[in-house]
C-alpha cells in the first residue's frame, strides 16, 4: 500500500540499512540519511573484512549492557535463524565456522553490504548520503531533521541508528548520543569494549609480536569474573587476541568502577599443574648442566623465556638448571601457568569493535524501540545499550533491532484499524 508518510532513518550502517528495508517492505516512504559519500563502511571491516554476520549459538548471555534482558523480544522475533535466512533471500549462502560464527560463503564482507543495497535501491528506499544529521525536532506531529549543509528533511517516524563510538573513521563516531539527549534521553557511561588491554609491566617491547595458544582470566579482588581461551597476542602495551576481545568488556567495565583488575595468563594451559611441576622437574634433571634459560627452550616461545624468568625473580639465567631447588622450580611453573598483570587501561575508541553503554534500555519500548518519551522516536543498533560478545553477536543486534524497529516506525504511520 503506497503511503506519503515517510520514516526517516539516521545513519546508514548495518541497523539503518535493515531498518530501512523493512519499513519499506511494510510499504512506508523511506529516506535514510548516512553522512559518509556511500553506507555500510563499517560492515565493509567486520569479521576482518569476512563478515561474521550472526551466530547460531545465539543467547541472552551473550550480551550485556545495564539490562541484557531488553534485547529478548527484538532476538525473539529476528534472531540468526531469521538473519540467515533474511540474507539467503538476497543471495548470501551462509558459512558456519567455529564457534557458530556465520559468514558469507564467498567470504566477503563486501557481499553483505552489496546485496543489502541492491535491495534497498530495487525496493524503492531514498538514499541521501553525505547527509551529516546535525538536529533533529518535532512539530506536532513532524520530525525535521537538519543536514549540515543546510537541507531539512521531515518525515512522521525517525529512527536514530547512529552507531557508537567505536572506530570513529567509519563515521560512527558517538554524534547520534546528542541526538538522543535533545530529546531527553539517557546515555549510560560509554567505554571502549572487544578491544586490546594495557598492562602494567616494562618489558613489554621486548616479547611485542609473541603468540601464545593459552587461557586468560580476567580477576578483581581474588575473584575469577571472566575467562576465555584461544591465541593470546603480546604487544608493546600490553596484550590483544581474541580471549582478550572477549574479557575486555568486563575489564572496561571494572576500571570505569575505579577498580584494579587483575588478568591472569596460563601460557601453558595444556598441561595441569602437576604435570607441569613433573615436567619442569624431569627437564632440569635430564638438563642438568644447561643455562636455567636454555633449559626452557621448547617448552614455551624462546622469546618470552628471559622475561618470565626475570618476573620469577631469578637474575642469574646462565645458572645451571640442576642447581634449582624445589622452591625455585616451583616458581618457575606458577610464572608459566599463573602469570599476573594489572591491567591500567583499554586500548581507545579507534582500537575497539563496539561500544559498552548507550541510550538507556528503560527509556525504550522492547518489542519496538520506540522512545518512551517521544512518540514516533525509534532506535536501532549500536546506540542502544546493549553491545555483544565477539563472534557475529554485534551485528546481530544491529539486525534485530533494526528489523523491529524498521517495522513499528512503519505501521505507526499505518491509520489504527489498519496496524
Ligand atoms: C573492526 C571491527 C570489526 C567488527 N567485526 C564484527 C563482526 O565480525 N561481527 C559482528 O557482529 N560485529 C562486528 N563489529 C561490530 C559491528 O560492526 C557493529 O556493532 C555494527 O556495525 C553496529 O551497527 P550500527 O548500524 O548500529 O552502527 P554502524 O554500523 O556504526 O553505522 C552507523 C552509521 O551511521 C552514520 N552516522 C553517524 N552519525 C550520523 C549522523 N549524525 N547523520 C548521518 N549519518 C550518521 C555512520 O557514518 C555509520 O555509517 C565490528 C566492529 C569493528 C569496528
């Protein structure tokens, strides 16, 4: 059914685009406004340009946020079952990875955003790009929204799909969280989250580039909070890789509370401490007269073994291994399996993949992310406060929400008896 009333969307990422393409298949006029020459930059970087798209071992704990319970409805209605179809209707033949991870077949990132905007020209949505929302108000029962460089565009429904603030040269770069406050919004504190950690610790340059399969775990006041496993990345700040993606949001969220987290490193997780106690204990007798350094070549990366030595505490490391006694073999195991850095910060915004906090859960409609202070005001994405694990998690949010949020704002200009 054709209608005149528009919805208009801010922002041209992955929530805007799915916004977009549902409001428009309920039959509503639909403008989307993206400051960027073309949308979808970001979608163009995910999974590391493969497009990790959605999960299949999808749940509520996969997500946090001041209330994770929000995003319930929106992944209850168009979860990655409905996400992989939604884009296997547009030509994207799913690839499942480990972990649940889905990506296009083709492996292309590029291949999410091109059909996405295949659709959205074929089905009739108004593309306005290098449009830089900077205002937007209501009169009676019109939204204006003014560009930058001058244009206004009005519409009955507009959705803010801004983005966050994470990797700010995609153009997402936290301007839509004013946006919401001049409607009166709240905005939880922000922080960087699935991001690099810095460490406390000198020597840092000089084990820069190791890879280490192990766990870490994230700790604050002896207690465990967070633990993954997978290939821990050294780096001149500290430490990165995909275990540290996962455990940076609580670290984030502990140093905004003021806290000292602690991380954990087991570098040699496949072995269980008595076997690394025998171990340890066999090669400095069987290498009896070798270095207390050398003794440890094949056991753990050569260049980390001088610097775990030094934390142990040892400074003679041309001793000969079979003088170490019980005591000092024992830490040499601890250093290996429990080794303890304070974690001073997060690498910032341009280094991170989403952004933790955001408009405030309670000030919107669950089932259409509408506003509940202002009628006809909708959300999507990553604005919202809700951000996800590492794995798909992210833009499936941008999806869900999107998709709930694109169909409401278009029955909401649909006369009552028609909804
Ligand atoms: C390096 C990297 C890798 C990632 N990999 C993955 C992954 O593999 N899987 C996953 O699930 N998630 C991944 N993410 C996270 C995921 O990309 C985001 O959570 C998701 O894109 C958020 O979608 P969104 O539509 O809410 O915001 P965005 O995609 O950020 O889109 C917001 C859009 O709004 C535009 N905009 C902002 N302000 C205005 C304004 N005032 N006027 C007009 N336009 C405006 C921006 O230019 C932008 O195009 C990754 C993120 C990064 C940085």
């Amino acid at each position: 059914m054709k209608m005149s009333k528009q919805v208009i969307i801010v922002g041209g990422g992955a929530a805007g685009m799915m916004a977009a393409l549902v409001a428009r298949r309920q039959g509503a006029a639909v403008t989307l406004l993206e400051r960027n020459p073309r949308v979808g930059k970001k979608l163009l970087v995910t999974g590391n340009g493969r497009g990790n798209y959605t999960n299949i071992k999808i749940g509520l704990d996969c997500y946090s946020g001041n209330n994770p319970q929000f995003a319930a409805d929106a992944l209850a209605v168009f979860g990655s079952k409905e996400t992989i179809a939604f884009f296997a209707g547009l030509g994207i033949v799913p690839k499942i990875e480990e972990q649940g991870k889905v990506i296009p077949l083709s492996e292309q990132a590029s291949s999410l955003l091109d059909v996405l905007l295949y659709e959205l020209k074929a089905t009739g949505v108004q593309i306005a790009t290098e449009a830089f929302v900077r205002e937007i108000w209501k009169e009676g029962e019109r939204f204006h929204l003014k560009v930058e460089d001058g244009r206004v565009f009005t519409g009955e429904a507009v959705i803010i799909a801004t983005g966050g603030k994470a990797m700010p040269s995609t153009g997402s770069d936290g301007n839509g969280y004013a946006l919401a406050a001049a409607f009166g919004h709240t905005v939880t504190p922000l922080f960087p989250a699935l991001v690099q950690l810095k460490l406390e610790g000198k020597f840092f340059p000089q084990i820069q580039g190791v890879k280490v399969n192990g766990t870490a775990e994230l700790l604050a006041e002896g207690r465990v909070l967070a633990k993954d496993r997978g290939d821990l990345l050294f780096a001149n700040y500290g430490i990165s890789g995909p275990p540290i993606f996962q455990l940076s949001r609580e670290a984030g969220r502990l140093l905004q509370e003021g806290k000292e987290p602690v991380l954990k490193v087991n570098l040699l997780a496949e072995f269980v401490p008595e076997e690394l106690t025998a171990e340890i204990r066999g090669r400095f007798q069987r290498g009896a007269r070798k270095t207390l350094e050398f003794c440890l070549v094949g056991l753990v990366n050569k260049r980390l073994i001088r610097v775990l030595l030094q934390e142990a505490g040892f400074t003679d490391l041309a001793r000969p291994a079979g003088e170490l006694s019980v005591e000092e073999q024992q830490r040499i195991v601890r250093i290996l399996q429990d080794w303890r850095f304070i974690v001073r910060g997060t690498k910032s915004w341009p280094s991170a993949q989403v952004t933790a906090g955001g408009v405030d859960t309670n000030e919107l409609n669950p089932k259409t992310m509408e506003s509940k202070l202002v009628k006809g005001l909708y959300f999507a994405g990553e604005i919202i406060d809700i951000d996800g694990r590492c794995g798909g998690f992210n833009l499936q949010w941008a999806w869900s929400s999107g998709f709930v949020a694109g169909r409401a704002a278009a029955l909401s200009l649909l006369p009552a008896e028609k909804r």
